[in-house]
C-alpha cells in the first residue's frame, strides 16, 4: 500500500532541492554577466583592441572560474530537476497500479 504522506513529502524535498539549486545556478549566471561587463570595461579602459576583448574576457581566470562554478552549478540543478521529474512519475505509476487494482477487485 503506497504512503500518500511519504511521497507527497518525497516530492515536496525533490522540488525544494531543485528550487534552491536552480536559484543557485540563477545567481551565479547573474553574476557572471556582471563580471564579464566588469572585465570588458577593465580591458577597453587599458587600451585593448575592441576586437579582442571579448576573447580575452573569456580567457580571464575570473572569468573562467566563475563559468566553471556556473556550469557546476547548472548542472546540478538539472539533475535535480531530473529527480523530481522522476519521484512525479513513481508516484503516478503508483496512482495508476492502485487504480486499476480496485478496477480488477470489483
């Protein structure tokens, strides 16, 4: 017998786990924007060719760390997206087999 309770609690973590790294990812995505217009002023205000800033902002360490951190992040995220995804599916699949047990008990 399926635990309504247990699983509407599973969920409720899968969804606050994907919320809180998914606003993570956000938050270093935001930041990341803000570095690189950082770097791009930072490197035209030393006389840098406009041509190869942009390629430069991308090689920076800062700039490479935080992507790295943001990429991280992302992807974690994602797979906690996927998870709650697939508890919601459990969980329909069980609705489901209750539901067509009472049908064949009748």
């Amino acid at each position: 017998m399926i635990d309504p309770e247990k699983l509407y609690n599973k969920a409720m973590e899968a969804a606050e786990d994907w919320a809180d790294k998914d606003y993570a990812a956000g938050v270093l995505e935001d930041g990341l924007s803000t570095l690189e217009a950082s770097l791009i002023a930072e490197y035209k205000a030393k006389g840098e060719p406009v041509s190869t800033v942009a390629k430069r902002v991308k090689m920076d360490p800062k700039w490479v760390s935080m992507a790295e951190a943001w990429r991280d992040a992302r992807k974690a995220a994602l797979v906690a997206r996927l998870k709650y995804d697939q508890i919601n599916r459990f969980i329909d699949n069980c609705r489901t087999k209750e539901s067509t047990e009472r049908s064949l008990a009748r």
